[in-house]
C-alpha cells in the first residue's frame, strides 16, 4: 500500500469531490480515480459511495482514513525528528545510483520520506548496470544505489523496497508465451540473453539463466532486456513488476517459479552519515514496514 495513495483517499474524503481533491495533487481526475479505484481493491472493500450528486465515505474508509491520518502524520514529523541526527546540515547532496525501473511505484513515497527528513536535498542519478551496481557503492562512485537485491555482499548493507513475482520474459511468438506459468526446468535450456561478468551473488541467483544461449546478445540493464527479446528471440528473467514500466506488444512476462526479485536501497554497512540513515528510514517506510524515530532532545524535554 502506498503512501501516496493513501494521502489521495485522506484528500478526497476532505473534499468529498473527485475533481478538486485530484487539483490538490495536481492530476487529472481520470487517473486520480483510478488511484482511488486501486486502493479499494488492495482493502477488499469500496471506500466511498459516488453518485452522480455525491461523494461519502464508506464506514470501510472512514476507518481507512482514520488510520492513514495517523501514519501521515508519522511521515511528516520524520523532518523533526531526524533533525536529532544532524540531517539535513552536512549532507546537502545524496550520489544515488539506480539500476533500471528502480524503486519502481515505490518511488514517490521513497522520496517523499527522504525529503521529509532532508529539506533542501539534491540527489544527483547515476545509471547503473548488472555488472557494476554493486562496485559503485563499494568504491564510492555513488552514496547509495537503489538496485536487484540478490543475496547478501561482504561491506554492503540491503533495506528492501518492494518485490515482485520472477518472470520469464519470451517471446509472443514462442510456444512458452501461451503458458500460465513456467518452471525453472522448463526453461532452463533456454536459450538465454547474455549479460556482462556478474558478481557472485548475481549469478548463483540467476541459476541457468546466467549461462547464455549462442551468439546471444549482451543485456547490462533491466530497461534493455524486453528489447533485446523481441528481436533476438532468446529469453531473460525479470521481475512481473517490470512489464508495467517496459511493455511491448511483442513479448510476454510468464509468471516463473523461484525466489521473487527484489528491489533494495543499498549502501556501504559502515556509512552511518544521517543522510544514508535518512535514507534508510526512507526505504523502510516505503516498503511499509515499522520505523523507530530517533527522540529529539525537545521531547525528551516534554516527557520531563
């Protein structure tokens, strides 16, 4: 569930109008709906009545919005709170470095908690690939990286953002594409796109898919692989998130069995500047899971 989502149905049921809740976000109404809309099937329940007169909250959102104006508020006073730890005062520029997608529809919210807490903060993007994403935070060509979280590396930390189920991705015109899902043996003999020398931990991941097919193309970057499938003809692995951010009419994303792929904000494990904390806590609220604020000396004041 997003954050952004939730501040949407928070606006509407203030508004209790489609269009001037979708201006207060600066969107169009269609899409502001279909947020909405989206939102309603994550809970399993309608969270408002629309006629053609009305908009009011279900007794489903009341009780939504309730709870999403408390963990709003959370959100927000991260800038107060983080300020305990200096952020915001000797680190004004975050190198981050981004692989693919991403953190994908994860990202407003990622950026939204980490501005929270860093007012003023640039963030400088630098393209990652499959072979260097993890060396450029180890040497420090970047701060952080938002990259595949394959399994643990030696010096590095992984605060996982979101994930998402394998898939292959084939070609439309192959007999694999009609099929519900695949198997690991059914496609193991491939035959598989290449990709650059990978670190270990990428390839034990990768299984056969890391062993590619004859004269097959070499992909470095997640955006390149639904490409390089549709004119080439070999297959690769993918997260299923991927088709919404790379789609093509001429390839399929087949659900495939095996370990989900995940996205993760990763950085040096010893690197404690309250920036990379901030960005930590950031990663964590994205991903929906529970953060312990730092007390500030003024509460520690107000508790006295």
């Amino acid at each position: 569930m997003e954050i952004r989502l939730l501040r949407y149905v928070v606006t509407l049921a203030e508004e209790l109008h489609f269009g001037r809740a979708a201006e207060r976000h600066h969107i169009s109404q269609q899409p502001f709906g279909q947020y909405i809309r989206r939102l309603e099937h994550e809970v399993g329940a309608p969270l408002f009545e629309r006629t053609s007169r009305r908009v009011t909250p279900t007794p489903a959102g009341v009780r939504l919005v309730t709870e999403a104006r408390v963990l709003l508020d959370a959100v927000d006073q991260l800038a107060e709170r983080a300020r305990s730890e200096g952020a915001g005062r000797d680190e004004q520029t975050l190198r981050l470095g981004v692989l693919g997608f991403g953190a994908g529809q994860r990202w407003d919210d990622l950026r939204a908690a980490l501005n929270a807490q860093v007012p003023g903060l640039r963030i400088e993007y630098a393209d990652l690939d499959l072979s260097t994403q993890y060396r450029a935070v180890l040497d420090r060509t970047v701060d952080a990286g938002i990259m595949w979280h394959a399994g643990s590396v030696d010096g590095l930390r992984s605060d996982v953002v979101l994930s998402s189920p394998r898939a292959a991705v084939v070609p439309a015109r192959s007999q694999l594409a009609d099929a519900t899902s695949l198997t690991m043996d059914e496609v193991a003999d491939g035959p598989w796109l290449a990709t650059p020398p990978l670190s270990p931990v990428m390839r034990e991941w990768l299984g056969p898919a890391a062993e590619p097919g004859p004269n097959a193309p070499v992909v470095r970057q997640p955006a390149a692989i639904p490409t390089a499938v549709a004119t080439s003809g070999y297959i690769a692995l993918h997260a299923e998130v991927a088709r919404d951010f790379y789609p093509r009419p001429d390839v399929r994303f087949v659900p495939l069995e095996g370990a989900d792929p995940e996205i993760a904000v990763i950085t040096r494990a010893d690197d404690e500047r309250p920036t990379i904390a901030a960005l930590r806590r950031a990663a964590r609220f994205a991903r929906g899971g529970t953060v312990t604020l730092p007390v500030t000396e003024q509460d520690s004041h107000r508790n006295r």
